[in-house]
C-alpha cells in the first residue's frame, strides 16, 4: 500500500473507530510499518475521530520522528510489540470499556483473559494476555510485553486498554473489535454459567483453520463459570 494510502486508512479505521465509541476523547492510537522499514504512527492528543492524514508522525527505523506531529506517547507499547512479533505490521491500541472493565475483574486469567467464546475471537484474537497496571508512557509496560516472548497477539493492559497487532492494519482493528465484542459477551454472561467452546471444539478451529494459540495453553481452558 502506498505511503497516501496508508495514511488515509489510519485516518478512515480511526474515524470509524472513535465513531462507533470505541476509544473515547484523546485516547487510542494506531501504528502502521512502513516499506523504508519505519512507521506512521497516530500523534499525540490527536482523537481517533479526526486525524489528518498529512499529519501523522512518521518516524525512521530507528523510531525518530522524520515529520508530522509529535507521535503518541505510548510509543514503548508499539516498539515492544513489533520487536517480539516480527510478522506485525500494524497495532492499534484502543481505551474501549468492555476490554477494560474485562481487566478489573478478580477472576481473570492473566495467560487467557477470555475463554474461548467464539471461533471468530479465537480465529482473530488467538488468546489474550493480561499484564499488570502501568503508568500511561511508562518504559516498563515495554519490558512487560518482552517478557511475553511474542505469543500473544492481543495483550490488554489492566485499567487501561488492548493492544492488538496484526498482519494487516484491517487485521488488527478487526481483531481488536472481536476482542471488545468479546470482553461485551463475557460480562453480560458473567456468573450465568454458560456453555462456551469445548476443548474439541477449540481444537477443531485450531486444525481447521490454523489459529496459533501461545503453545500448550489451550489443551486447558479454564472455567470462568
Ligand atoms: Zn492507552
């Protein structure tokens, strides 16, 4: 995709993204790798809602902003992130309420904070992680993704929000909405006892369609109920 094109999809995913009440205010940011082996990435204290394209910060391999805003300052999130999951070329990381209320609740498994619910979360978000709360812009949050390894392509950060990269950014948002959609599922059924996907059932999506699950972890789905 070209370098206008690129830019144009961030401001339209963003837009559609914030219209639809999916990050409120400021909050939310979305990056994108570059061919020249750089990024684009939303700036800070922009709304998701209305981004310009000619605006966005573009920055070097090396992460220096070569021109447009001052990038968001979540940055370390988006570096650490693309350093573990070599294959990602776009992360989009949102402050949307149900993956939030998600993280605040006492049961959540930190290596599956949801269950397998649906094969479209499964197919699209794989499994999630839950890392612990950080100051927004904190360096540690970065050292906390490193020790993930790259297995999780979707992490939610406690009290905060997902983080969610893709092959593509069209696959990051839309993993990003079945994670939220998901989080939506799990409180209205939550203490409801109800039925998700059996272990053979995961299994079969797994074979069928190839979903890589961080290893070992779904041959022992936890129960929520
Ligand atoms: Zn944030």
């Amino acid at each position: 995709m070209s370098g206008t094109r690129l830019r144009e999809a961030i401001c339209r995913f963003g837009r559609s993204l914030f219209e639809r009440g999916l990050t409120p205010g400021s909050s939310g940011n979305i990056s994108v790798r570059t061919e020249d082996g750089g990024w684009l990435v939303t700036p800070t204290n922009a709304s998701l809602g209305w981004l310009d394209p000619a605006r966005l910060s573009k920055l070097d391999a090396a992460g220096r902003l070569v021109s447009g805003d001052k990038p968001t300052k979540e940055i370390p999130l988006h570096t650490a992130v693309y350093e573990t999951r070599g294959a990602a070329q776009a992360i989009v990381h949102l402050h949307s309420t149900h993956a939030v209320a998600l993280t605040m609740l006492p049961e959540i498994d930190p290596r599956a904070a949801l269950p397998p619910m649906t094969p479209y979360y499964l197919m699209k978000a794989g499994q999630t992680a839950l890392l612990p709360y950080y100051r927004p812009g904190d360096p540690a949050v970065a050292d906390a993704i490193r020790g993930l390894a790259g297995r999780y392509s979707s992490v939610l950060l406690a009290n905060h929000g997902p983080v969610v990269a893709g092959d593509t950014l069209e696959a990051a948002v839309f993993a990003t909405e079945e994670l939220e959609e998901t989080a939506k599922l799990y409180l209205l059924l939550r203490n409801l006892n109800p039925r998700y996907l059996s272990p053979a059932q995961v299994q079969d999506l797994v074979t069928h369609f190839g979903v890589e699950l961080p290893a070992g972890t779904h041959d022992h789905p936890h129960d929520h109920g």
